[in-house]
C-alpha cells in the first residue's frame, strides 16, 4: 500500500518526534503476543498499516527525501527490534541501515515464498535472529534473508494453555475465504472462486461425516468467519448439507485454538492450525490434495513442505483419492494413544517443533538482554 494511502486511511496522528526506546517493535499486529513476556516499559510500536502515523517523521521524509519507516526507526535508536510478520521485506532492510541493531523475526504462520521469489531479485536481506516452526523452514528462509534461524516452533501455539480433550469430538478446520475469487499465485491471472477452490473438500467432507455418523462422533466445523457473517456456515451447508454437524464461528481470537486443541481428533487441509495441534500430540488428519486438482498450486501446498517427507504416510496424504481418506481416518480411529505419539512426533520434527510456554523464545530474550516481565526474568529454556 502506498505513503499516501495510508496516511489517508490513518486514525491517529502524531506530531512530535518519536522518543528513543530500548525495543521497538515493528508493526503492531502480533505485538499482544510478544507483550505476553515483555516489559511493556521501554518498548515502542512501529505502526506500519496505517493505525497512526507521525507527521513530524513523515514531513521530514518528504524534503529529506528518505523512507519513513527508516527514520522512524532511527528517532527511536533500539537496541532490539522485533517483529511478528516475518514476510514484510520492510523489515529485512533494516539491518543493512543500522548494523548496530539487533534484528528478530517470529514466523507466524504457513509460507509458500511465491511472493519473495517476484521481488527478491537484487535485494540485500539481513536479520540478525529468524524465529522459526522447524529447521527445514528455517534454511528455507537462508535462500531468501542472511541471518541465523532459531527453531522455536510456532510462537502462537506455544503461547496457548493446554486443553482437557473432550472425548469423541472431530474438528474439521476450514481454509475459508470471506472474498468470492481467490488470486491463486502471485505473478498469475487467473482467479478462481469458492466452488473451484473447494476440490480437496469435495473428496473429505462427506466421508468424514459419514465416519463421524458411524463412530458415533460428534463433528464440527471451526469457522473464519465472525457470527455475523453467515456465508461461511452457508457455503459448508452445500457441501455437507443442513444435519449432522456443527458450525463454530470466530467469535473471538482464540475460537479456533479452543475448539481444536480441546478435540480428540482434528481434520483439514492446508490450515498451519492443523500442524500445531498435530505437534501438540492431538491426532490429526491432514488432506493435502490441492496442488494435485488445481494445476497452479506448487510444492509448497504438499504435506510438511519445505521438508521432504514422502506423498503419504499414517496421518497424511496428498494423494487426493477417497481411499485415502478412509485409511487415515481409520488409522486415527484405531491407533493407541503411545503409538501416535511416537509416530507423529518423529514426523513433526521436521515440521513443526512444539515449546509449551514459549521458553526458547525467552532464553533468547533473556540473552539478549530483553527485559521480561518478573515471572519470566528467572526462566530457564
């Protein structure tokens, strides 16, 4: 989005010149996370989409002629910036502009690099720290930003408090999107809707409620859609009719992670929750069928990618075949709760660490001398 665009769409202004800070974070979405740990005294937010812009910073980047968000950075001189959203290449220039600072990036969430691979050519990316799911992603971002990577699994999920699992419960998580076309890849002219979209859940859904009906298993769908908006309900209502299941909207945050992670068995297809819970030990069905229907989805839509893990395994497949999907559902149905374990952890590791509490995340904090909040000045990774 451009300058002025922003500007115009801001809420708030600022006139003064940003006060220096210790850590500043860079953009504001995510930042309630990393709040949970931080010292909130000493931190400074960056807002880059427009929430509030400093006209003081602004003005001088017009006559001086220079990025506003590099001399907003450089009024507030941190020693640590941090961001959430580790695919804004904002963020990767920074280095090169202020060595002296220390840089640090969180994965949160699912990357298929399309975008980067458009606008790298040229570009000289550095962060200092790469805040990872697993190593496999991790070199996988080494192609596109100089940096080291530490593998701290999903920030998000490690954050949220372990459930009791309500017995024979089926989550299925929807990949729904609230626009009717969908742009398939970056850099391609084709848009497809809904009804193309939905090829992977055409094969699933209805065998999945067919064995929710014979186990004797309660299903339900975990939305995207906040209640208000019934076309999300409306549009799995013609895939698995108006009886036999449930739909959970997103009336707030959490909603999907309080449904899931509280189940005995969660389904999907592409969804990064569907990783999470799996490395959380959760028996999880992961259908990952749509590169195969839909010409224009890469590797990255594969299973575990960028790992190199095979087309189909106990839990998995992205074959896309009714057969599999009987098989894996019966396989999460018969199989022991110490076997799963066993089976799914040797698979996630390549995939998707899991750290309950986040403490990799704060003994890096603590190295680099990040204040914490008192319950996490002590711990120990």
């Amino acid at each position: 989005m451009s300058k002025v665009r922003l500007v115009l769409k801001s809420r708030s202004f600022g006139f003064r010149r940003p006060q220096k800070a210790e850590i500043l974070i860079f953009d504001r979405v995510g930042s309630e996370e990393i709040f949970e740990y931080l010292d909130p005294a000493g931190v400074h937010i960056l807002d880059t989409r427009g929430e509030s812009f400093n006209l003081y910073v602004l003005i001088l980047s017009v006559l001086l002629r220079k990025n506003y968000f590099e001399l907003y950075v450089g009024f507030v001189s941190p020693r640590v910036c941090l961001t959430f959203i580790d695919n804004n290449p904002r963020f990767y220039t920074l280095k090169k502009a202020f060595p002296e600072i220390t840089t640090v990036f969180i994965q949160n969430g699912w990357r298929s690099f399309d975008a980067m691979d458009e606008i790298k050519q040229g570009k000289d990316w550095r962060v200092d720290y790469m805040l990872v799911h697993a190593r496999e992603i991790g070199e996988k971002y080494k192609e596109y930003v100089r940096g080291n990577y530490e593998i701290i699994g999903c920030f998000r999920n490690n954050l949220f408090p372990g459930l009791p699992i309500k017995k024979n419960r089926v989550v299925f998580v929807s990949v729904y999107e609230p626009n009717e076309s969908l742009v398939v890849l970056p850099g391609t002219k084709r848009i497809i809707g809904w009804d193309e979209f939905v090829v992977s859940e055409r094969i699933v859904l209805p065998l999945l409620k067919k064995f929710c009906v014979e186990s004797n298993f309660e299903l339900f769908v975990a939305g995207r859609s906040a209640p208000e908006f019934p076309e999300e309900r409306e549009k799995y209502e013609t895939l698995l009719g108006k009886e036999g299941w449930t739909y959970s909207p997103r009336k707030r945050k959490w909603s999907s992670y309080e449904l899931a992670c509280a189940s005995e068995y969660v389904v999907g297809t592409e969804s990064n929750l569907l990783y999470e819970t799996a490395a959380r030990g959760i028996k999880t069905a992961l259908f990952t069928f749509r590169k195969r229907l839909i010409s224009e989805f890469g590797d990255a839509f594969d299973f575990g990618w960028p790992a190199r893990i095979g087309d189909s395994g106990p839990f998995w497949s992205n074959i896309p075949s009714e057969e599999e999907v009987v098989r894996i559902l019966g396989y999460l149905k018969r199989v022991g709760e110490e076997e799963w374990l066993k089976s799914s952890r040797e698979t996630m590791e390549k995939i998707m660490h899991y750290d309950p509490g986040n403490t990799r995340f704060v003994k890096l904090m603590q190295k680099l001398g990040v204040p914490l909040k008192k319950e996490f000045q002590g711990a120990q990774g």
